[in-house]
C-alpha cells in the first residue's frame, strides 16, 4: 500500500465535542450549542443598565451589592452649590467585569438630581431624550452602507427605579415617570431601604404600589404580553407577583456564625442582604443577572429599539433610500415590500404608543 493510501488516524477531539463513535444514527447538530457559546465567550457580553430615584436611596451602593465591585459612579464631596444639580445630568460609567471567563462590558447610567427639586415637573424629560438618543446612536450605525461587523450597543437595557419606603402609595412623580418611561425601556421597580419597613408594612406597601401600576396601565417587565409560551407565563407570574421588589443594598462585609456575608449591623443584629427572609435582593439579582438578562436585552432589541425604528424611518421617509420594490414571484406569494415599510408586528402594534414620547 502506498504512503498516500494508508489511512491517517482520527485526529484528537477537540476540547468540549462530544464523541458518538459508537452511535450510527449520531448526525452532530447539538454541537451548535458548542459553537455558540465558543463564540459568545470570544466576543463578550454587553450590559447597559439605568438606575433612578432621587438621592439618598442607595442606589450605588445596590449596583455595588448587585455586581459584588465598585462599578457605580464615585462618590464625591459636592460643594454646597452643588449639592442639588440644577437639571437632571445624565453620567455613565462602563467596567469589564470577567467571571469564570465570562467577560461583560457593564455600562451603570445614574441619573443625579431627578425627584430632589422643588418643582418636578417633566422631569423625566432628560432621561427620555437620553434614552431615545442611544436608539437614534444605534440606528444611524445600523443605515451606513458600510456597515461595523459588530455595532457598539450603547441602548439602555434596563431601568431600576427606586421608590422610596414611605409605605403608604406612589408618588405622582413615580407614576408618571414609570407610565411614559414603560414605552421605552424595561422597567424594573424597587422599594428601596426596605429594612426600614416592618414585614406587615412591606407586603401591604407591595400590594399597594401593584394595584397603582395597574390602575394607571403600567407595564414593568416582565411585560405579560412578551411572554414567549406557557412556561415562560408561569415563571413570569411569579415574578409580577413580587413586584416591586424590596431591597436592602450593602458592600460591607460581616461574619455570621462563621460565614462572609454582605449585610447591614444594626443594633438588633445584622440584616443579611443575600437572606430572601430579610429582603428580596436575592430575587432583583437573579431577574437581572442569573435567569432573564438575555431576555431583558432581546426585549430591548426587537420590542423598543423597533418601535423607535419603525417610527424614525417612517418620519424621515424622503431622507432614507428605500430598497427597489421586488416583482412578485411566480409561485403567487406577495411581492417584497421596501425596507421603511417593514414593521415588526410586536413593533407595529405598538407604535401608537410611541406618539405619546
């Protein structure tokens, strides 16, 4: 036999596949699942999250507890003058944050000075406009011919607002700020310094805030008209029924009968904010992080972003180039349509709402 003929041994598997040797009908299409996340892990993740609520409720202290690091803006001694910000000003900060190689661009948008003046009146304004400039950011990347093989995602993918532990109901500035911001962006609502609540207090203030949400038809997420099937429903239901959530945020470290935990010590003893019979941090982390981020920026993508999309290309109709129209084919299906006249269903069906912003 020749060098050429003799049969060359299998190579090594390589790292992560699956050998089927023995099983005849074995085709291979599980091993996407490998590709993907090979893939994913090489590119990285991207994260944009908004916090809101006025000051003093501990909202860079929870981003600290929620991503066990300091990725909140740095805490800076004002000067009297500038104490209270004149307008509401709008700062993000971005951090790599890797875990178990995971890498994640975390980008924290704080939003100093909404709900401290005297006069709040459109005070979400500035966070409206913030939000629709990172969708009209991502468009104008998205229509250049040349396009970037990865387009910087600078959207807000979620917002958390803070209501402050009054225990009584919401705000008219709460209202109104969720009401028109729901349209745009997921919105995730909690009660913050909730230790400061009794139990009683906390679950009737619960309670309270979620009749609130539905008598002014406020959709927070999990938004019940997403859901993707029955499953997704009974996991999402639960989850609305915690709404909002009641949250104690620390980066203080403590031992507790020998174990490291995040807390607060008080008098009385510590309140462990990882303990779901102290508060439901627990909860907040694992929507936002362990069991529905993906969702949260897929929600984004094809939910809001193409609501804004939709009604941006339908207004600059005359400045957009529309693809050429495509004859009809002959196996009778409808001719293709130009690309300004394309809607995506969720996004047509809701674009009445958009004419509110």
């Amino acid at each position: 036999m020749s060098e050429s003929a003799k049969p060359h041994p299998p190579g090594p598997p390589v790292k992560g596949e699956k050998t089927h040797g023995s099983d005849f009908s074995y085709v291979g299409i599980d091993a996407i699942l490998e590709q993907m996340r090979r893939k994913a892990m090489k590119q990285g993740f991207e994260f944009n999250i908004m916090v809101v609520g006025q000051s003093g409720l501990g909202k860079s202290t929870l981003m600290n507890t929620l991503f066990k690091s300091k990725v909140s803006r740095k805490s800076v001694q004002p000067s009297p003058e500038e104490r209270i910000p004149k307008t509401i000003e709008i700062k993000s900060v971005s951090h790599d944050v890797e875990e178990k190689g995971v890498r994640m661009k975390l980008t924290v948008i704080d939003t100093p000075g909404f709900g401290d003046h005297i006069n709040n009146e459109n005070c979400w304004q500035p966070i409206m406009k913030f939000i629709n400039d990172q969708y009209e950011a991502y468009l104008q990347e998205e229509i250049h011919i040349n396009r970037k093989k990865r387009i910087p995602d600078s959207r807000v993918h979620c917002c958390i607002y803070f209501i402050p532990p009054t225990g009584h109901c919401l705000r008219p500035l709460d209202v109104e700020f969720m009401r028109r911001l729901s349209k745009v962006v997921n919105i995730v609502p909690v009660i913050a310094k909730a230790d400061t609540l009794t139990l009683e207090e906390r679950d009737d203030f619960k309670q309270t805030i979620r009749e609130e949400l539905r008598a002014n038809g406020i959709d927070v997420y999990p938004q019940k008209e997403f859901d993707e099937d029955a499953e997704d429903r009974i996991i999402n239901d639960k989850i609305r029924e915690m709404i909002p959530f009641a949250v104690v945020g620390s980066d203080q470290e403590y031992q507790v009968n020998g174990k490291k935990i995040l807390g607060r010590k008080t008098k009385w003893g510590t309140i462990e904010v990882e303990n779901i019979a102290h508060c439901e941090f627990a909860y907040l982390r694992d929507l936002l992080i362990r069991t529905h981020m993906q969702n949260i920026k897929d929600i984004t993508g094809s939910i809001h972003y193409e609501m804004y999309r939709v009604r941006r290309l339908n207004e600059s109709n005359g400045h957009f180039t529309s693809l050429p129209t495509v004859e009809p084919k002959t196996n009778g299906l409808p001719a293709e349509q130009p690309a300004v006249l394309q809607a995506n269903g969720v996004a047509a069906q809701h674009g009445a709402l958009s004419h509110e912003m």
